[in-house]
C-alpha cells in the first residue's frame, strides 16, 4: 500500500498544462500525465476503497481511467467563453452507489496549485432532489441543526457554494431555517495546505476529515431517500 502518492511533478505538471493548454503540448506530455497524475490518483482511489465502507457501505472508491472516481481532465466547454481543452486541477469523487454523475451527494478531493481542499455533500441538485432536501430541513429542523452544527464540521469545514436572493416558491421568507432553505448547493470545504498532498497523511486526513462531515452527509441521503448506514 502506498504511503505518498503525488510528487512535485503533480504539481508542475498541472502549471505548466496550465500555460500550454492545447491538445497538443498534452498528448506530447501524455507520459507525465498519467506517471504525475492519473496513476497517483488510481493508487489512491484503490486505497480509499478499503476504507470508505466504514464511513458509509454505500459510497464507492472506482479506480478506474475513465467512469470512475478520478474526474475526467478534458473540461465541457460546450458553454462556456473558456475553450481551453483540459482542467488544471485534480478533481475524485467518491460518489453515493445509486448515484449517476457529479449532482450525487459525495466527497470530493481537489488539488491544484491554487487551491486544495476536501469537500462533502450535494453540488447543483436537480430541482426535484433540491425539493426533497429543502422540505425535509422544514420538517426536521433539529435534525438539520444538529448535522449542520455538528462540532467536527464546523471546526473542520466553511459551507460553500451559492443561494438564491430571494425565498424559493413554496417556502416562507419568514421561515427560521431559511437561509439554509435558499441555498442551491449543500456542500462544505475544508481547504488545506498543498504540502499535505505530498505527505504521507494524505489518506488519513482525509478519511478523518470525510468522518466529521457524517451528520451532515446522513442527513442529506436520508433527505433524497438514499441509504447511508
């Protein structure tokens, strides 16, 4: 079982994808991509597969190039200004089984030389699961406050991700949950120093840090009537 995962070259390698962000500075540099990047993240990915089902049996680690947990690097710039090709980050989710692209609840690792950080929770919900986990934070409001407020979490994580200006329709803009009601992502990050990527505590900070966020991750499968214990 590997120790360190990433090196130094993780790191430039993603700077300098950076500044020569082109299909084909990247096929020329495939090799150091998958010897940098891609099989540093399976390795981790095989790892974290051991151990994810004492946080939850249902969340999966899939060590695999391409639909598993390791985010694919071409970016969709079907929509957007930005046509560059390739992310610059690192992007894994270790996503709930029943779930079938990146809106299902799960934890996230990113690395990047800007930022690194882990994450857990629901990203951009479709409106129906949306729904589902707003009714129940009106309806269970002391089950909400305690995975919200659990202790771990808040020493741990900075909720993230946006909301709406106004009250969502159906929801009183009086009610006393409802800047949490208005949000639009149900996510927390705990960003961290980069150096921890090249340590040998990269795993298990990040299955501590994974732990902390338990309440509230329940919370938000039991919201969308998904398993989690």
């Amino acid at each position: 079982m590997a120790d360190v995962y990433f090196n130094e070259g993780t790191f430039d390698f993603l700077d300098r994808l950076a500044d020569n962000n082109q299909r084909e500075w990247f096929h020329e540099h495939k090799a150091f991509y998958e010897g940098c990047v891609r099989e540093p993240a399976l390795s981790l990915i095989t790892d974290v597969a051991e151990e994810l089902p004492h946080l939850s049996p249902h969340f999966v680690a899939i060590p695999k190039k391409i639909g598993g947990s390791l985010m694919r690097a071409h970016r969709d710039t079907r929509f957007g200004k930005d046509k560059t090709p390739y992310k610059t980050n690192i992007g894994i989710q270790f996503r709930h089984v029943l779930g079938k692209d990146i809106h299902a609840p799960g934890y996230y690792l990113h690395i990047s030389s800007q930022e690194c950080f882990f994450g857990a929770g629901i990203w951009r919900p479709d409106a129906r699961s949306l729904a589902k986990i707003r009714t129940r934070i009106t309806e269970r409001e002391a089950e909400w406050l305690k995975a919200r407020d659990h202790k771990p979490l808040q020493k741990q994580y900075r909720i993230s991700g946006v909301s709406l200006k106004t009250s969502p329709r159906g929801f009183s803009k009086d009610h006393p949950m409802i800047e949490d009601i208005r949000r639009k992502d149900f996510i927390v990050i705990h960003q961290f120093d980069m150096d921890l990527i090249l340590s040998k505590k990269l795993k298990s900070t990040m299955m501590k840090r994974f732990a902390d966020a338990t309440p509230y991750m329940r919370f938000l499968c039991h919201a969308l009537e998904l398993p989690f214990d």
